[in-house]
C-alpha cells in the first residue's frame, strides 16, 4: 500500500517539475544570451570569443529543451534529467570564467550558483550531483588562486551550501507533503464516492424491496378481500339456511345438531373475521368509528351473548358494573367490544368449573376524560410465565392437551394487542396455573357531551315494512343466496324478481321501467360474473327518468372503508354485509323507505 503511494507521490513530482521545467530553462537561456552580448562589451578580447561561445551554447541547449517540452518530447519522468545538460553548462560557464580571468571576485558566481540548485531541481540525485561537481570545483578554484581573499570566500562556500540544501529540501518536502495529501483527499473522495454509490445502491435496492412489499401486502390485500367474497358467499347461505331450518319444527336430536352446525359455521366466521381484521392492521386500514356508547348498555349486551355458553359448562358469569349507570363515552363500542368478547369467550373456554367475573371500572381522569377499565378473572387451568410472554403474539397459542383441545388460531389475543395499541390503550395478563386468570384492558376516553351526537336510528317496525308492498330486483349469482334472500323477504309478501348478473340487472331494470312497472328497491351482489354489481349500479344511474334513482343496496363481504366509501361514490345507497343478516338488511330497507 505504501509503496503504491510512494509510486503515485513520485509519478506526482515527476509532472510539476516538468510544468516547471519549461520555466527554468527559459530563464536559464535567456540569462544566458544576455550574458553573451554583455561579454561583447566587458570581458577582454583573448577570453572574450571563449565565454561568449560558452554562454551561447548554454543559451542554445536551454532554449532546445524549453522548445522540446512545450512539444511534449519530453516525459515527466525523464524532466529531471533533461535539465542536467543545461545544469551541467552553467557550471562550466561559472568556473571558465573564474578560471580564465583569474579574478577570485568571480566566485561569488559560484557562491549564487549553490543557492540557486535548491531552487531548479527536484531530483534529489540531481540535485546533489550539480551541487558535489560545485563544491569540488569551488574548493579548487580557491586553492589555485589564493591570496588575500581566499579565506574570505572559503567561509561562504558553508552557508551557500546549507541555503541552497534547505531551500531543495523544504521545496522537496513541501510538495511530496501536498501530493501525499491530495492523493489522500482523492482516496477518500473515491472511497466516499464508492461509499455513495453503495449507499445509492442500497436505497434503491430497499426503495425496491420496499415496493415489492408494497405490492405483495396490496396482492395479499385483494387475496384476502377475495378470498373472504369466496368464503362469505356460501357461508352466507349456510348460517341463513340454518336459522330457517332452525325456525321450522324439529325434534330435540335435529335441534341439537341445527345449533352444532350453527356454532361452527360462527366459528368460521369469526375466523374470517380474524384474518380480514389482522390484513386491516398491516395495511393501516382498520380505522376506529368513534362515538357516543352507554359503557354499562355495551358491557351487560356483550356479556348476555356468551351467558348461554357459561351455563351450558355450568359456570357462574358475573357482572359487576360501576355506579355510573348510563355514563357515555365517545370510543369505538364495537372493537371495545371485540376486546372484551374475546377475553370473556376465552376465560369460558378454558374454566371447567368455577366462574367467570367481569368486573368495569370507570375512573375520571379530569372533567372530560374518562380511564375506562375492563377486568375479566375466571378460575380456569391458567397459564405459566412462559406462556403468557407469547400470549398476545399472532398464531402463538399456550401449550397443553387442555388449550390444544380448544382449538384456535391464535390470533384473538393478536388482534386485541394491537387493537388496544391503535386507541392508545393498555392491554395486560397474569395467571396461576391451576388457579385462573386474569385479563385487563383500559383506555382513556372523553365524555360523551353535546359536540358529540348519536348516528339517529331507525326503529324496525316488521309490520310496518309488510305494507310496503315493495317490488323488489335481487341481483345474486349464487343459488344459494338467492333462496336465502327469497325466504328471508317472505315474511313481507313483496315481489321479488332475482337475476343472475349485472346485466341481466341492468336489462331488467331497463326494460320494466319501460313498461311501467318499474322496481322500487334492487339488492346488488357487488361480484358477479358478466357484470359486476358496480358497473351495473353505474349503469342504473345513468339512465334517463326516475329509473335512475331506483334506491340500491350493496350485497358484499367486501365491508372495508374504502369499499363502502366506493360503493357509495357510484350511487349505492347502502351496504349490508355478508354473510346477510336479516336484521341488518330490515336496518338498511327502513332507512330507505322511513314512515
């Protein structure tokens, strides 16, 4: 590495000596043709021919090389040398002409000529080589002429010696020092270049990677938004069949086996949910519906729905609400909810015998906020320290034939952790194996009051939706759900006309407004084959007359905010999700045709 350096310093010097070497020689001939004309007048005739020619010659080869490096014939690394012919004949100049006159005064020439090496050469051996020829002809030319003066001029020759050395050194020094420094800054300029490129490199490469992941998290978006359409379709079908047949007579084994069926076929759906939720979360897509909810009215309902399957083990499921009776606060009650469903669900699940307590606590932290408290404790099989690091991981579930026999995916515990960190929340759990568990969520919230109102509901009269006597298109492609559909509307006695795509909706639409027996209402599947639900609502909308303003209402698993905000966008009027319940649907169709 050094010796590279070392190569690059000298090749350096090698180029500003030759820069140099142009200037040098010049000056050295034209000094030296001056010097010729001035021996015309002052030197005498016997020595005048002889120092003229001399000074000629000097002036001739250093006007020849200046011509042959301007030229470049002349490398950089052969600079040096070029310079010793002329070096050489200044010498000579200076001690002819000592030699000739026999005038010792003429060896202050020589005193001037070892200063002025240091400052026309680079070339160490050069250098030292002009200088040494100097020295032993100074030394010389002194002792051959003697007298008087001698002494004199042998105390000049060490000082002029020591000037003309540290004048070439400090030179020599000062531009290998500049060199080593520029060749160092270009390293590092090269080095921060490549470093700048590799850093380049890596932004794009992760600007890349950052897209792709873009991509795939949007592909897994749509395969899941697909894949839950494909599973909410047939669900839908199989939960709404099931609640018929659960209407209809049936014997205690059918009974049994209708609400087994039912209980899986919810099992599945929450799962559906689950996963659609946990894609929401990556995405930043799940977004909180803040508003005013009764804290004690949220609680009692949620815990009503799982009481059933605590009495069924024989368990004990209490409530312990605080005073506030009827407090509201401004959250999201249904993911409040989902929190709490879910920790109630679990503590049943895994409670053999013994009880389960839901204890809520309210406390005010100022006189607009509120620290919302949920604390679900069971006495079921528990869990050990280990377990419960991983408890609130996805697809992590606590190990044991008792938790493995349960089932699961492990993602409920997931989805609550991150639900809890997206409202600023708190979400925690200890337990005893053996003894029980204990689950707690809190979140800070304010107090409902006037900036805040409630979304106005409308009161399902089934009575009153019987004398509508509507007539009603069902756009479905599914068997299935179009029976279900059907049987559902029954109960109202309405006209209901059921195609299979979007363009027979379209068509039909058309073609009884025409006739003047137009549709008051259109169910809409969003997915169909031929046309989709979409394209046919814009097409809808795009015809001429009141036809165009027929009310539709969006039939789809696809209930993210942004579809809904899309359905809407186009001109449907409403959107009941999949798998369909009927009261949902009775919710939307009141809305629509209000009293």
């Amino acid at each position: 590495m050094f010796a590279a350096q070392n190569d690059a310093v000298k090749r350096a010097l090698d180029g500003i000596y030759l820069q140099q070497l142009r200037t040098i020689v010049a000056v050295v001939a034209g000094y030296y043709l001056f010097l010729a004309i001035a021996h015309q007048f002052f030197l005498p005739p016997e020595i005048r021919g002889t120092l003229t020619g001399l000074a000629l010659i000097t002036a001739f080869v250093s006007g020849a090389t200046y011509a042959l490096a301007r030229l470049g014939k002349i490398s950089a690394r052969m600079s040096h040398l070029a310079f010793v012919p002329a070096g050489l004949l200044g010498v000579t100049n200076v001690y002819s002409h000592i030699a000739l006159t026999g005038d010792i005064l003429q060896m202050t020439n020589a005193v001037l000529a070892l200063m002025v090496f240091g400052f026309v050469t680079l070339s160490p051996f050069v250098y030292f080589s002009l200088t040494s020829i100097s020295v032993v002809l100074y030394i010389f030319c002194l002792m051959d002429l003697g007298g008087e003066e001698a002494g004199h001029f042998a105390f000049f020759l060490l000082p002029a010696f020591m000037l003309g050395l540290l004048c070439f050194a400090q030179r020599y020094r000062t531009l290998i020092h500049i060199e080593r420094m520029r060749l160092t800054d270009r390293q590092k300029s090269d080095q921060l270049k490549a470093l700048n490129a590799s850093v380049t490199e890596q932004m794009q490469e992760a600007t890349r990677v950052a897209e792709e992941a873009r991509r795939a998290n949007e592909s897994k978006g749509i395969f899941l938004a697909n894949t839950s359409h494909e599973l909410r379709t047939p669900l839908t079908g199989v939960l709404g069949m099931m609640n018929l047949l659960g209407r209809t007579k049936l014997d205690s084994e059918q009974q049994e086996l209708v609400e087994a069926a039912q209980v899986s076929a919810k099992t599945l759906l929450t799962l559906i949910n689950d996963i659609l939720d946990l894609a929401k979360l990556d995405e930043g897509k799940l977004e909180l519906k803040n508003q005013p909810f009764d804290v004690t009215e949220t609680v009692r309902r949620l815990v009503d729905l799982l009481l059933p399957a605590a009495l069924e083990k024989g368990l004990k499921l209490n409530v312990h609400v605080p005073d506030e009776a009827g407090l509201r606060l401004v959250g999201d009650p249904v993911r409040i909810g989902q929190i709490l469903l879910n920790f109630v669900s679990n503590a049943i699940k895994f409670t053999e015998e013994g009880q389960v307590e839901v204890t809520v606590t309210l406390e005010a932290a100022d006189s607009a906020l509120y620290r919302l408290g949920l604390l679900v404790e069971d006495t079921g099989i528990g869990f050990d320290k280990e377990a419960g690091a991983k408890l609130f991981q996805r697809f992590e579930q606590v190990d044991g034939s008792e938790r493995r026999k349960q089932g699961g995916t492990g993602l409920g515990l997931a989805i609550c952790r991150e639900l809890s960190d997206l409202m600023g929340g708190t979400i925690h759990a200890d337990s005893m194996p053996g003894v029980g568990s204990r689950f707690r969520f809190a979140v800070t919230l304010p107090k409902a009051d006037g900036r805040y109102d409630d979304t106005p509901r409308v009161r399902v009269d089934s009575g009153r939706l019987s004398t509508l006597k509507l007539r009603v298109l069902l756009a479905e492609d599914n068997r299935i759900n179009q029976m279900l559909v059907e049987k559902l509307l029954a109960r109202y006695a309405w006209d209901i006309v059921i195609v299979n795509n979007g363009q027979e909706a379209v068509t039909t639409v058309g073609d009884a407004a025409a006739g003047g027996h137009g549709f008051d209402l259109v169910l809409m599947d969003v997915r169909m084959p031929v046309m989709d639900g979409k394209t046919a609502a814009k097409a809808i909308r795009a015809m001429d007359g009141d036809v165009a303003r027929v009310p539709i209402i969006a039939l789809t698993a696809n209930t993210m905010p942004e579809d809904i905000e899309t359905y809407r966008a186009i001109g449907m009027d409403d959107v009941v999700a999949k798998p369909i319940d009927i009261d949902q649907l009775e919710q939307a169709v009141s809305k629509l045709f209000p009293e």
